[in-house]
C-alpha cells in the first residue's frame, strides 16, 4: 500500500479564498482523522471519521471549517474563506479498529498551507 | 481531554551516545495506550513504539525502548546508540482505548551531533 495519501503538499493562497484539502487513507482502514500542526498549538485533532462517519468535531475551530468523507478512500477538508492563521501544516491519518494487539494511526505526509 | 507534557523543548547527544526524552501524562483511565511518534524534517509523522497500559513489560524496538512507570504517570524514551538519521522532532501521544483520537505533547527536538 502506498500509505495516506495527501493533496496537494504544500498550498499558497490569498486571504478569502477556498482552500480543499484532500486525504486518500490506506486501504481497508476503518478510521481517518484530520490534524493541524502549528508552532503555538503543536497538533491537535479536528475531526475524525469512522466508517465515513464523523465521529468528533469539537476541534474544528470555526464554522469557515468543514470536512467530509463521501466514500471509504476519500476525504476532503474545506476552508472558506481562508485567514492568514490558519497557515499551518494539515495532516490526514488513518487507522484500524482497536484490537488487542493496539493500533497505530498512519500518517500523510502533510499539506502545508500559507495563507497571505 | 488528556494532557501530555513533554518538559525538555530540544535535547543533544553525540552519535553513538544515548539520549533519554521524558513524558508525563495526566488520565484517569485505566488502560490507554501510549505511542512516541518522529518526525524528521521531511515532515512525516512516524511511529517509533508503542505501549499498552496493561502491560508491564516495556516495549522495545531496536535501538528505542520505553521506560513506562504506570504510577508515576511517565513514559520516557531511550535511543541507543545514536545515529544521524534519529535527528528529528519527537512527539509523546496517548489514546484511550475506545477513543482513537491521539492527545500529543508539545515535542522534543533532538539533534544528533556527528
């Protein structure tokens, strides 16, 4: 598998405008999650996914925020209109269901977005 | 939601040295899982250990090894032998084991001196 595939690596846009995100998980797994790493608030989770479903959004700053998962090897995370703070390194990861061996959330290799 | 402190910002070690990174965590859970992640400059995150709460054995992966201190709420990590490629951000993490959201620490940047 080629891992968590993200899109694209790094973003430059202006102030106001959309910005997509988008994430293709590993294959087979269960659970996709959307991070934001920054010097100030290091990483923290925004939302997360099961099965398609989000499971936890209580980390998705503000309403200009949004993400989706139309189907298992898809999902797009939105901003509209964009602000110069949240420039920031955006990452997508996946993982399996929890068994008794544990798990480990596999990582993307980031979009870096600057918003000027 | 857990707190994960990470209390040294950067640490330095000469190749072939060995280096300990420190991590408390704060939870009322029972069992959990914790985890240190790399991340070298070209920016991917990657799991280093992993560790079960219910486990007492510390776990081991080649040169990286934990010291986990259930009582004590720590969970540090050990690099052997280090080497110029191990020059990377680490982070600690935890995980409740019915909530698969990871709760990280702010980061140890290490620098691996040749």
């Amino acid at each position: 598998d080629a891992g968590v595939i993200q899109s694209p690596r790094h973003e430059v846009t202006e102030m106001g405008q959309e910005v997509t995100l988008r994430c293709k998980p590993i294959s087979g797994h269960d659970y996709l999650f959307w991070y934001r790493q920054t010097m100030m608030r290091g990483l923290e989770l925004l939302i997360y996914f099961n099965n398609n479903v989000p499971i936890d959004d209580s980390g998705m700053p503000e309403d200009r925020f949004s993400a989706k998962m139309p189907n298992a090897s898809f999902s797009t995370l939105k901003i509209q209109p964009s602000e110069p703070r949240d420039s920031a390194v955006y990452f997508c990861a996946s993982s399996l269901r929890l068994n008794r061996q544990g798990t480990e959330a596999f990582f993307g290799q980031g979009t870096r977005l600057t918003v000027v | 939601a857990q707190t994960v402190t990470q209390s040294q910002p950067e640490m330095s070690v000469q190749e072939a040295e060995t280096v300990t990174l420190s991590c408390t965590y704060d939870t009322s859970e029972n069992n959990y899982y914790l985890f240190w992640y790399k991340q070298p400059p070209s920016r991917q995150m990657i799991l280093v250990i992993r560790q079960e709460a219910y486990k007492q054995q510390n776990a081991t992966e080649n040169r990286f090894s934990v010291n986990f201190q259930k009582a004590a709420k720590s969970f540090s990590l050990k690099i052997s032998d280090s080497q110029l490629g191990d020059t990377a951000m680490y982070f600690c993490a935890f995980m409740k084991p019915n909530d698969y959201k990871l709760s990280f620490g702010a980061g140890t940047t290490v620098t691996v001196r040749a």
